[in-house]
C-alpha cells in the first residue's frame, strides 16, 4: 500500500490558515441532489489519479440527512485511518469505493426542468473543447458588470450556451482546469465565478451528474456572485480586512443576486434559489438564512466548495496562492462540517493536483510544463524543463521526473501565457 507520506514528500506544509474566499463565508446545509443519472464518463487525462484515490482513500460517514447510496463492499484487510485524518497526518488509509452515481432525488428544495439540452455526439463534444470557452465567459461577464453596477436592464446573453459548452470541454480534457489553477494571481471578480463554474462541473462529473445537468450546474457557477457587481469598486478593490459595516453589506449580494436573476432569467427559473443558497452551509453556520440539511440544494453546496476552492488557491495580500494539495488539505480540516463527505470524495477523484499541460516552477528555480503525472507520487510528476535556473530559455527542453528527484519538487504553478 502506498503513503500519503510518499506523496507529500518534498511538499511544502501550508498556512495552518488562510484567508475566506469572502468574510463570513463559511456556513449551513445538507445537499438535496438533482435528478437521478448514470454517471458521467471519466476524462482520459485524470484515470491515474482517480485509481489512486481509489486505492488510498477511506469511506467515510455522510451527513445524516443524506444517507449514503449502496456501495460495494471494501476489499478485505486491515483498517486504518479515515480519509481525513490521512490526508492531514499523512497516514496509510484503506481502499474507497467510487463515490456512486446520484440515486433518486433526496428532499430536493427546487425542482429543475431540462431547460438546457445535454450532449449531442461525441464529434459535437469534441468540437467544444476547442473553443476558448474561458475567455467567452470572461467576456459575457464583463459585458454585463458595469450595466450591473449602475443598475441598468441586462441579460445572461450566451452565459446558458458557454456553460454548456464549458461543461462539454471538461467532459473532454482537462485544458479548462488546467487555466484555471494557473490563472490566480490577484483579485478577480470574474475570475472567480469562472474558476468556481469549472471546479464545479469537475466536482459535478464525480458526483455523476448527467450532461444536462453539468450544465445547469456551470451556469449556476457562472452568475453565483452576479449580486457583487453591486458594491461599490473600491470595497472590492481594498486590500486587509473590511469593517462590519462593510461585511454586513458584503452578506446582502445573495439576495440582490436572486432578485436580479428573477428579472432577467426568467428562462431558468430555479437559478435564483441557488445563487441563494451559495453561501449556506450543511452546519448552519452559512448565510442568508442559515440553512441546514436538506433545505440546501446540492448545487449550491458544489458552487460554495468551488467557491471556496478558488480563493485559496489565490493570491492574497498576506498569503501567496496555495499549491492544489495544500488548498485541498486546508479544505478537509476547516470546512469538515461545511460541506457533505461525498462532495469531499468527489473532489478527492476528480481534481488532479498537476494536471498535464500545468507549467510549474521548481524548487531548483527551473520552469517547465508537466507533461506526465506519476499514479504512485502525484506531487511529483515529470515536468519538461523550459527556462534553467537563471531564467534563460533552453535550446532543448529536458526532462526531469520528480519522483526520481527527492531533493527537487513543485514549489508553485506559473501562468504559462508568460512563457508560451
């Protein structure tokens, strides 16, 4: 069996905290799925990790509320620590059953109607995944901001059709993720609510969301924080902690996002229940309404671990950004009663730490694109060097394994827009 030990091996230890993706964003509520479907198929490019995972982490408990669908049973052997206590210490852990695909709807709060289509042909899909669905969403929500800010009339435009689209990619490839954890340095409206749709869909696709759905799911994502374009530029813009005046106002754009979607998504009605709900939580310790359990609705509780996500892997005054594992152990030891344990394994299976394609800049102070991920040491994989220690591009790249390499390993991910 292998270590966590091993995987952690020349990795830095994170903050012991970090600052919130918002103030007084952690929070409230047990997850009431969307409707039954056969889960979604695997990307080509996350097989390794997903066996992994498989092998080393624990079934744990759900949230009572939600009781676990039928699984098989674990193979035989002896016990060892739970999936979180592993990955904090490091520890062994037993093999984990697959998180199973949704089963009926459980107290769902809204009902969805197939208002988005799913997926046509795989030549379709394919097609999608070529399209810079990244820099669309960028631009339809920078077209509608400033009509936002000064509380003009405005529309979702293409929103419904890039989520579509962007859920399609990442049934694909991983190109889509891949930006997204590269893309985090300084603050970014926008660019959260775009990392938040993609994180979400990939948490979505282990959770066994059909294509339908992984749209909706995206979209969702895409207008969660739609209320923020309404405060005012230079609270969004200022640097340390905001007053309780300015949080108190801070915990109003859910509402203000609801009521601005009534208005102008009239198309998908059960949007605005869940830009709602973003921000409760299963422990009741969220907001608006400090909902639990089964008042929240599944998709609001993937968008707030997304959500979440995001801000840590981003770049804070106090803080640099976090690597993937680091923001992922944090998660597991701050947000244990925030979130349902199934969300926490769909993330586990579907979120490759060093997707291929990821430049990465050693602790060597080499930069270079990894280009194979190792199944046994995922914080190590093989990464073709570009630029050498003294910041000079190679005439040949090389190739340098991290799992043959104790002494060098992972020490951030770079924007590869500055070296391609």
């Amino acid at each position: 069996m292998v270590r966590l030990t091993d995987l952690i091996r020349g990795a830095k230890t994170p903050p012991e905290k970090a600052e919130e993706a918002k103030p007084g964003a952690d929070a409230a509520g047990a997850p009431a799925p969307p409707p039954a479907a056969p889960p979604a198929p695997p990307p080509v490019q996350l097989r390794d990790l997903k066996e992994l995972v498989q092998r080393q982490a624990a079934p744990a408990v759900e949230v009572p509320a939600s009781p676990p669908a039928p699984s098989a049973a674990p193979p035989a052997g002896p016990r060892t620590m739970t999936l979180e206590a592993a990955i904090l210490t490091g520890a062994p852990t037993a093999p984990m059953t697959p998180a199973a695909p949704l089963a009926q709807p459980r107290t769902a709060v809204l009902e969805l109607p197939p208002d988005l289509t799913g997926f046509t042909t795989q030549a379709a899909v394919s097609a999608a995944s070529q399209v810079d669905w990244y820099g669309k969403a960028e631009a339809a929500l920078a077209g509608i901001a400033p009509a936002i800010s000064k509380q003009r009339t405005v529309s979702l435009g293409d929103l419904p059709q890039i989520a579509e689209g962007m859920a399609e990619s990442l049934a694909v490839d991983d190109r889509l993720l891949v930006r997204a954890i590269s893309h985090q340095s300084g603050p970014s409206l926008i660019g959260n609510m775009v990392h938040t749709a993609i994180f979400g869909v990939k948490i979505g696709m282990g959770l066994g969301y059909r294509p339908d759905e992984l749209a909706k799911l995206a979209l969702a994502a895409l207008v969660h924080d739609l209320g923020m374009f309404q405060l005012p530029g230079e609270m969004l813009e200022q640097p340390g902690r905001w007053t309780e005046a300015q949080i108190e106002l801070l915990r109003r754009h859910p509402q203000t996002g609801a009521e601005l979607l009534k208005q102008v998504a009239k198309a998908h009605p059960w949007l605005p229940e869940i830009v709602l709900q973003e921000h409760e939580r299963v422990n009741g310790m969220g907001y608006p309404k400090g909902l639990q359990g089964p008042q929240i609705h599944e998709f609001a509780l993937v968008i707030g671990l997304a959500d979440v996500l995001d801000a840590m892997l981003r770049s804070r005054a106090a803080r640099k950004a976090l690597l993937p594992h680091e923001a992922v152990r944090l998660l597991l030891s701050r947000e244990k009663t925030g979130f349902p344990t199934r969300l926490f394994k769909s993330l586990l299976q579907q979120f490759s730490l060093f997707p291929v394609g990821t430049w990465v800049k050693l602790t060597s102070g080499e930069i270079g694109e990894v280009f194979r991920s190792n199944p046994r040491f995922p914080l190590r994989p093989a990464v073709k060097i570009v630029i050498d220690q003294s910041g000079q591009r190679l005439r040949e790249p090389k190739s340098l394994d991290l799992s043959g390499s104790p002494l060098v390993h992972v020490a951030e991910i770079v924007d590869a827009l500055q070296f391609v």
